[in-house]
C-alpha cells in the first residue's frame, strides 16, 4: 500500500504543477529561477523524451498501459521485503501515471523545469519525468546491493565464512 501512496502523491503533485504552468503562463514564457541553470518554462511534448515519436499517441497508450500493469504485478509479487525497489517501482508508477493523464487528456504533455548543465540546454521535462528517472536510478542500486550480495554469499557462503 505504501508503494502506491507514493504513486499518488506524485500524481497529485505533477498535476498540480502542470495545472498551474497551463493556467498562469503562456506556452512558451518563461521565468528565470537561477539565472543560467534552472528556469520554468511552458512547453508542451506530443512525443516521449527529447520529442521522439511525435504524435504517435496510440503507441503512448499502449506501452504506458503494458508499463503500468507491469510495474503493479511487480509491487504485488517482488517488492515484498524490498523496500528500494518498491519505493522505486511508486516512483515509477506515479510518474508514467502522471504522463499518461497527460497525453490521454490533453494530447501532449505539460513541461516546464528547464535546465542548463555544464551549458548545455537540457529539453524540458516536469515531476512525472523527474520521478521516472529517480525511479530506475533507485531500481538500479537495488540491483547492483543484490547483485552484490549475491557474490558476497557466493564468496562467503550464506554464514559469512570464507568456502577453500
């Protein structure tokens, strides 16, 4: 349950944040935060990362239903006992959730965290992106502590002693 509680508050807070990005700016305004790195910016996204497949909708909708199932079957039947991997299976969740209300309800998706990197002009993205990538950094430590504790068990045994 707590795994989907923190589906919903990233959903709630995505949302909201793109509710008040629609109704206060202008597509395409922008407000300085700190100058030369961070800036909000209405934009909108018919694609997925960097507008790839641009207005292929359908194909959206399908593999963020396959996705959404996916990660579900996971919370239910690997997260017991792991609590990373199911706090980055909410995170997950909670951002393609977010996304998928998007493209169903407006047909593209509310952007606005622009930032500059080292100088670069990082493309636009919102809290629902933001979670899904902290959600596969998270799945990703998970799977490097099991992958070391497999090796550590291989190496020592399940005891922690040392096998000649």
């Amino acid at each position: 349950m707590f795994y989907y509680i923190i589906a919903l508050f990233i959903i709630a807070l995505d949302q909201l944040t793109k509710y008040l990005i629609v109704k206060n700016m202008e597509l395409g305004e922008s407000i300085k935060v700190i100058e030369d790195f961070l800036y909000i910016t209405s934009h909108r996204n018919r694609g997925a990362a960097w507008g790839i497949l641009e207005g292929q909708m359908w194909f959206f909708y399908i593999i963020t239903v396959i996705v959404i199932i996916g990660i579900v079957y996971y919370i239910q039947k690997a997260a017991k006992g792991k609590m990373l991997f199911g706090v980055s299976l909410g995170f997950m969740l909670g951002g393609a959730i977010g996304n998928f209300i998007d493209r169903v309800f407006r047909n593209e998706v509310v952007d606005f965290v622009n930032t500059y990197i080292f100088g670069y002009d990082f493309p636009v993205f919102n809290i629902a992106d933001s979670a899904l990538v902290i959600g596969v950094a998270m799945l990703m430590i998970q799977m490097l502590l099991e992958e070391r504790a497999l090796k550590k068990e291989k190496t020592h045994g399940e005891n922690g002693t040392h096998h000649s």
